[in-house]
C-alpha cells in the first residue's frame, strides 16, 4: 500500500496482479484497489490445542495484509482467534490466540482480510482437552534433580507446557510424547503436594499426592580410601529409611585439585544402605594431588572428609624364574609363596589367585605370603568351574539372545588367541615352543594378584615332579659371581669415597666464608631496624594523644539507621523541626501506653513477624524505632529484650536445630534489638577503655607497614603481620625525609620511600596534614596533587605514567630524588 502512493500501482481484479493504474506498459483496465487481494494460507502451526485455549497458532501464506488492522477476523473451528502482534510478518506469517471451547471438536481454519477470505479445509484444528493419569516416582528429596515421568492423555497438544510441584517449575527432559511428559524437578519444599501441567491456558492437576521429604542424613562409610585404578567396594548407609526410599539415584564422585574426575554409579543392597564401587582417577601424583570425594544424591551433595586415594600397588616378578617368566613347584605343595611388590596394604582387599583358585594371603606394606594349592587340588577346581560352566550354558542355550552372546565371546576368545599368537611369533623359537608348551600344559597356573580394578600378573607355576632334593649348579655359582662383583664395587666405592671427602672439606670451607659474611649483614640488619623501630615508637606514642571519636548521637544514628549518613540526618533533622510535630491524638497516645505493657509488646512483635510480606529490613526499622521510643527507660527495654530472646531461643530449640546458628543471621525483631542494647551499653567502655588500645593498635601496625616497601596492585608488604601477604622479593630503597606545606602555610613532616608510587606519596602526604581526623574529613586522593619544590629548581608537579609497557603490564611512577 505505501509503493501505491509513490508508483500509483495497486491490485488488478481483472487480472490478479499487481499492475500500473496508468502510463505503464500494462494497465488494468477492470477494477482497481489499493489493497492486494489473493489471500493464500499454506500451513498453520499446531494443529491441536486444549480446550481451554491460549494456544498461539502460526498462520504461513501469502497476502496476509501489510498490518494486523488488515486481517478482520480469524476462526478456527468455528471459534474467533486473537490476532496478536508479536510474531507477524508482513503478508507472510500471522499469529493468533485460540479462544476456548466448551467441548473438545475439531474444525477448518478461516481468515478473512479488508480484500478477501480464505478457508484451509485440511489438516483439520483439533480441541482436546488433555488429562493427567499419575505421577512417578511417588516422593523426591528436597534438594532435587528427580526424574518425573508424568502420565495421562494428549500430552503433546498446544504450544507452550510447564510442569509444576508445590510451588517449583520442573525442567523438561525432553519433547512429550501423546502419553508421557518427562522432567527433571529443582528445589521443592518439604511437604505432600499434587504436580500442575499447564498447556497454554489449560490446568490439570494429578490425581496422585507427590511428596518431598529432607536430604537422605550420612551415617557411616566402611572405607575412606582407594587406589588410582579405582573399583574399591564401599557400603554406604543412611540414618533415614523413609528418605532413603525417595533416593532416585547415587553416584560417588571423585575430584583432584588438577581438574580430573571420576564418578561411578551405586546400586541399593539394603533399606538404608548403597553399595559403591570407587571410580578411577587418572592424576600424574595420587599422593600429591589433593582429592575430594562426594556423594551425589540426586541433586543434593555430601562431602566425604579424610578421602585419600593411593597408587596402585606394584608387583615384582616372582624371584628365581627363568627366562619364559615361570618358576617350577612341587605337585605336592606344602611350600610358602613370598610374593613381591611396593604398597600392598595401603587399602585393604587385595586378592591373589592361582590358576583362577583364591588362596588366603598374609599381606605387608612389600610382601605377600601365601600357600599355593596342590596340583590336585587346582584340579578338581578346575573340574568343578567347568562343570558350573557347562551347566550355566545349557541354562542359556534356550534363548536366542543367549546364543548370540556365547557365538560373539567364542569369537572374542579366537581373536584373542590368535593376538596372542601374533605377538609371541615376535619372540625366538626355542622361548616360543618352550612357553607354548607349558602354558597349553594342565601344569601350568597363572599367579594374578587383583584389588578393585587394578590386576597384575606376577609369574606363573608350573607344576612338576623334580626331586627337590640336591643342590642346584645355579646355587654355586651365584654366590662366587656375586662375592667378585662385591670386591670390584667395594674398591670403586673406596675411590670415590676418598675423592669425595677432598671436595666435601672444600665446599665446607666455602660455605663457612660465606655463613660469616651473612651473619654479618644480617646482624647489621637487625641493628638498623631496632633503631628505626625504637624511633618510630616514639613518634607513634606522642601521635595517637587525640583519638577521633564520633559523638553518641553520630554513632546511634549509624547503628540504628545504617546506610546513607545525608538521608539519616536529613530524616532526624525534619522529625525535630517545629513544623514536623505532630500532635498525639487519643489513639496515639493510648498506642504510647500500650507500647509501655510487656504482654502488649510481645504480642504485637510475635503478630508482626508471623506476617509473611515483612521482610527482614522491615524488622529492623522496627527494632530500631522501638529502641528510640523505650531508650528513655532502659530498665523495661532490657526486660522486654530478654523476654523476646527467651521466647526466640524456645523457638529455635524447637526445630532443632544447631544452637551455635542462633545469632548468625539476623532475621528477627529480637535479634535486632538485642544488637542496638549491646551497642548503646558499649559505648561508653569503647570511648573509656577500649577505643585507646585499639586505636593504638592500628596506628602501630599501619606505622610498621610504612617502614618497608608495599606493593601497590597485590597489597603485599615487607613488614606485614600476615605471612600470605608477606613481600617476600628483595628490593633496594632509601627513606626520604622532607616538610609538606599545606593550604594554610603549615610545614608538616612526613618521610617517603624511593620505591613508594605517587599513589602511596599522596596517602602519606595527607595522612601527614590530617593526622588524627576521622576518615569522614580526611580528602581523597585524587582530589589534590603533589608539587615538588627543591632550592634553585623550578616547582614540579608530580604526576601518574600510566604508559602500557606490554598487553598484560603497565608503568607505575615511583618517587626516585
């Protein structure tokens, strides 16, 4: 319509076009408008919606208007749909809102514009009214992450859909389906409640009740350690059973301060016990690397203390074995095993077995001893796995799914045993056929050592009939071998032990010299810093005689109004102009009697408080308006604040809770007051006694901070208390004493550092003329600037070189004479 002002062009009747009204090379001679007709709808979005309406319909064609006034109307199913103004698109795309129905129907879409109307007679608008079946699980914990699956009919109807349980939205999982809606519920409040579905404008609540009950409670951990390779088995158990029940899930998880995590799912052995399994935790250093362990219930975290995750322990191979790593062992047994390797008790549940049969062990820190079975023994367990084995596969054969495991492990296994034999082809041909020999031999048993996930294999046993009786020829010629190789290490030891001493009084020579020369300077140190520290005590003594105190009135008003000290002087002084009197009517002054009534004042308190729309900085303002209206008698003001704190304290005791949280958060008329009574008794000790010391105190340690260089980014100083923010970098730097004149013409003295920036002059500079004031009337430092003046030059000022020296750095200007 507007290109039909400046063209002169609009809409054809005869031709259905857009043409020239004149003067172009084709003119419509028919019926001539300014509004395009040809309206053409080509699909809409979504085609069904609750009964209830509110379902924004996506309308997609063409000449659709320019403007939402264009379109007159828009039925759908019989029934008027709002045309709303976000979401349109000229002639394109038009939104609307579904108007509700007295019963679930289906119907054709029908828009009609200022120039024509357009019916869509498929796919047809359904009404459905949609309906909610159960809820499960039945109950979650409050600090959720439970999984709801919600139940019932036409689920997947209308646009928008939330979820609600007492109050907290539930996150959808995922799109609904006809019959199911999944969500993830937040953080619920305690309590039995019913679940809401909202579709558009639709709401149904569950038949089902939905309950949250509190955090499943710790009760005990058999273990608190593990190894790298995880796989540890640890019983959980809760105090709670009926918590426990609402647990929908458990994870253990385990975290390194490197930023590796493991996390391992746990099953239910018991009414209030779960059975984990810890997760591996791959970190360069288990014993350096500091870990966390947590347990995930749901959403709600528990922190394991004392957690400790060792190294694996490592396996030696068994001593005296030959070349194909097997070591030969009577038929008979009756022999102990000694088994080597580094931290082998540091968690327990280590498990060593022998040809696939466990054994019981004796296990140390670098030992395991153990009894190997007998060769006959080994084999009637081996002839009883294989018949539990046969007997487990003629259980399974029934099904197909059974059969397709055993095809898919029978050909792991061949690919297995052919990897094998690909790798031990690498090795020479007389270890090949010797090894092969043995290991397909019934007389060989593979020695396996496990603990969680970790496995190791320490050798093999072979089983064999030798006479162990004899001395072998390797027993003679080890030890005459060994006793050479002892005398040639024993005269290279000699040698270099004598070498060694030479150098060893040399450098101790060396550092005796150097020892003396730093005792020195560091006893001169010592010396130059006692005597400015002796200085600087007298200077300190003589300048903390005035000590700026704020009057009573200052430090009421702060206490009970704090905030903004103009708006707080600005209230007092037009509640105690003439003007701003207000005269006590009967009704204020029988509320002034009432307020002097003990029972009276509780109870108004108690009233208050249990309102729920008086937040916690309406409490205050409570507190502190009492406290200026009962000031006066101090006596009734105590007694009613003990009577308010006796009555808090029975009522936190009551829910049981911890007592050392009692007067942590202030949240409560009586805690406020019990505040304001403590400071308006305080006072008076702080101005006598107590303001001096400490006062003193800060003087002392900000007067010692001065002394030494401060680092002006990092706030790390030379002379600091504090050992984290203790500069511990050497830097060269003089003391510069000098006079600073103020405003006034008054010469102050103050003593600057070469290294000092100007930032650190100018807050020495006016702590110099204003020492003593309060810090309400001491300028800032941005407010003047430093002009240095020598005899025979020309006045400087000083001022800030914030020139970038890299990306990441910029100069600071120091003072340097």
């Amino acid at each position: 319509r507007a290109n039909s002002m400046l063209r002169q062009c609009g809409w054809c009747g005869e031709t259905s076009k857009c043409l020239l009204q004149f003067g172009g090379y084709e003119i419509c001679d028919g019926s001539y408008s300014n509004v395009c007709v040809g309206l053409s709808i080509e699909s809409f979005e979504p085609k069904h919606g609750p009964v209830e309406g509110g379902t924004m319909v996506t309308i997609r064609g063409s000449n659709l208007g320019s403007r939402t006034s264009d379109i007159t109307s828009i039925k759908i199913a019989g029934l008027p749909c709002e045309v709303q103004a976000e979401g349109f698109e000229v002639s394109r795309t038009v939104v609307c809102k579904t108007s509700p129905s007295s019963t679930p129907k289906h119907g054709v879409l029908e828009v009609e514009t200022s120039g024509d109307r357009h019916i869509f007679p498929q796919p047809l608008f359904t009404y459905k009214r949609y309906k909610v079946h159960d809820v499960s699980p039945r109950c979650g914990i409050v600090a959720g992450g439970t999984q709801l699956t919600v139940a019932g009919e036409e689920l997947n109807i209308g646009v928008s859909m939330s979820v609600i349980v007492g109050g907290t939205m539930c996150d959808l999982k995922e799109t609904p389906t006809q019959k199911e809606v999944q969500c993830t519920i937040r953080n619920p409040v305690v309590g039995t409640t019913r679940l809401q579905l909202n579709i558009d404008e639709g709401l149904v609540s569950s038949p089902t009740s939905y309950e949250v009950v509190p955090n499943p409670r710790l009760g005990s951990l058999s273990a608190a350690s593990s190894i790298k390779s995880g796989g540890i088995p640890l019983e959980v158990e809760f105090r709670d059973e009926d918590r426990v029940e609402c647990v929908q899930s458990l994870r253990l998880l385990l975290q390194s301060v490197s930023r590796v995590n493991g996390e391992e799912e746990c099953y239910r052995s018991g009414a209030k016990r779960y059975t984990c399994r810890t997760p591996s935790l791959r970190v360069e250093n288990a014993s350096a690397d500091s870990v966390e362990a947590h347990l995930l219930v749901d959403n709600h975290v528990i922190r394991l203390d004392h957690f400790t995750v060792h190294e694996d322990p490592v396996m030696e191979p068994i001593n005296n074995t030959d070349t194909d790593g097997y070591i030969e062992w009577p038929v008979s047994g009756g022999r102990e095993l000694v088994l080597n390797g580094r931290n082998l008790n540091r968690v327990p549940g280590i498990e060593v077995s022998i040809g696939g049969m466990p054994v019981s062990i004796k296990v140390t820190m670098d030992h395991i001893v153990l009894t190997p079975p007998t060769f006959n023994q080994l084999k009637e367990y081996r002839a009883r796995v294989k018949k539990e084995q046969a007997a487990a596969a003629r259980n399974q054969r029934d099904t197909s799914r059974s059969k397709r495991e055993i095809s898919r492990s029978k050909r792991d296994t061949s690919r297995s045993k052919r990897d094998e034999s690909r790798s031990k082809r690498d090795e020479s041909r007389d270890a090949r056929e010797t090894a092969g020999e043995r290991e397909s031999s019934e007389y060989s048993a593979v020695v396996n050592v496990r603990l969680g996930l970790w496995e190791s294999t320490a050798g093999r046993l072979y089983y064999t009939n030798a006479n162990a009786g004899g001395v072998p020829y390797v027993a003679i010629i080890i030890p005459i071998a060994g006793f050479i190789v002892l005398v040639v290490v024993l005269s290279y030891v000699g040698m270099k032990y004598h070498r060694s001493q030479k150098t060893h009084r040399r450098t101790l020579k060396t550092v005796r010299m150097h020892m003396e020369k730093l005792e020195m300077r560091v006893a001169n140190e010592c010396k130059d810093a006692f005597t400015a520290l002796q200085t600087h005590l007298t200077d300190m003594q003589g300048d903390v005689a005035d000590i700026p105190f704020r009057p009573f009135s200052d430090f009421m008003t702060n206490v009970l109004f704090p905030g903004s000290e103009t708006e707080t002087r600005d209230l007092l002084a037009k509640l105690s102009a003439p003007s701003s009197k207000v005269v006590e009517t009967p009704a204020i002054a029988q509320f002034r009697r009432l307020l002097r009534e003990k029972e009276f004042l509780q109870k108004f308190v108690e009233v208050v408080e249990a309102d729920p729309n008086f937040d916690v900085a309406n409490k205050c303002k409570m507190a502190s308006l009492l406290v200026i209206v009962i000031s006066s008698d101090m006596t009734y003001l105590t007694e009613v604040l003990f009577s308010l704190m006796e009555k808090l304290i029975d009522k936190f005791l009551a829910k049981k809770n911890h007592p050392q949280l009692l007067l942590r958060r202030t949240e409560s008329v009586a805690d406020k007051l019990l505040t304001h009574w403590l400071n308006y008794c305080c006072y008076h000790y702080l101005i006598n006694h107590a303001g001096k010391s400490i006062f003193t105190l800060f003087s002392a340690i900000k007067s010692s901070l001065d002394l030494g260089p401060q680092d002006e980014i990092t706030f790390e100083a030379k002379s600091s208390l504090n050992n984290e923010k203790m500069l511990r970098e050497t830097i060269e730097f003089k003391a510069i004493s000098g006079i600073v004149r103020d405003l006034n013409k008054f010469e102050h003295p103050v003593t600057l550092l070469t290294c000092d920036s100007l930032k650190q002059c100018k807050r020495k500079v006016i702590e110099a003329v204003h020492r003593n004031k309060p810090a309400s009337q001491i300028p800032s430092i941005d407010s003047f600037d430093l002009m240095y003046i020598r005899s025979g030059n020309t006045p400087v000022i000083l001022r800030e070189n914030h020139a970038p020296v890299s990306i990441s750095a910029v100069r600071q200007s120091t003072v340097i004479i």
